[in-house]
C-alpha cells in the first residue's frame, strides 16, 4: 500500500500520518431541504469541498512545534492525493481543533514526545 501524502505548508509529514481519511463535504444553499408535505428532498449544492480528518504517529517535541506552527495561520496550503482523481492536489485549508494527544516522555533519552495528535483540515 502507498505512503499516505501530507505535504503543509512545504513540511512533509507523511512518514508521521498513522490514518488520512479524506471525505467530500457538500455545501448546499440556503433554499435546500426537505418538503414537509412529501417528504421529498430538495437541494441546490454551490459547492463540494474537501475535509482531511487526519491521525499522526508518534511525534517528537520538534515535529509537534513545527506541526502546530504549520496549522496555526487561518489558512495555508496542503497537499494530498484526491480519491476522486488518484492525483495529488494542493489546497488551501483551515483547521479550528487541534489535539495534541498524549505527552510522554522517552525513558532513556527524557525527550519529551505526543502520541496520538490528530487534527481536521476543511478546505477553505
């Protein structure tokens, strides 16, 4: 199986992505919904886009750092491969919650690192 693509901000983080689950949200207008009567649906979708739900392996406290500054603007750019098309697209995203997972510390070493850091990217 391929090697998930995770490319933010120019930082590849792909050797560090456990799970990348890609779905497509659809946008739909301010008249979509349900007849009340038949309840039958109707929509107008404006827009599709994508959303990342995203799972990191075990981070050191640099690769975090450098996680969390590349998440932090409101936007920034990020590469993945695209179900839809087999192809790596680039994209410009938002993220809003980003938990960090669990501290811990390595035995031998003191170095602090994260398990378990996941995060959403929603494009913009």
């Amino acid at each position: 199986m391929a090697q998930p693509v995770l490319i933010i901000n120019g930082h590849d983080y792909a050797a560090s992505v456990e799970e990348l689950n890609i779905s497509r949200n659809d946008l739909d207008a301010d008249g979509s919904g349900r007849d009340v009567q038949t309840g039958l649906m109707y929509r107008t979708r404006i827009a599709s886009k994508m959303k990342a739900d995203v799972k990191m392996l075990r981070l050191s406290q640099a690769e975090m750092q450098q996680l969390h500054d590349d998440l932090s603007p409101t936007y920034y750019s990020a590469t993945v491969v695209d179900p839809a098309t087999g192809a790596q697209v680039t994209k410009t995203f938002y993220t809003s919650t980003v938990p960090f997972g669990a501290q811990r510390y390595d035995r031998e070493t003191g170095a602090p690192y994260y398990d378990g850091m996941s995060f959403s990217m929603t494009e913009r």
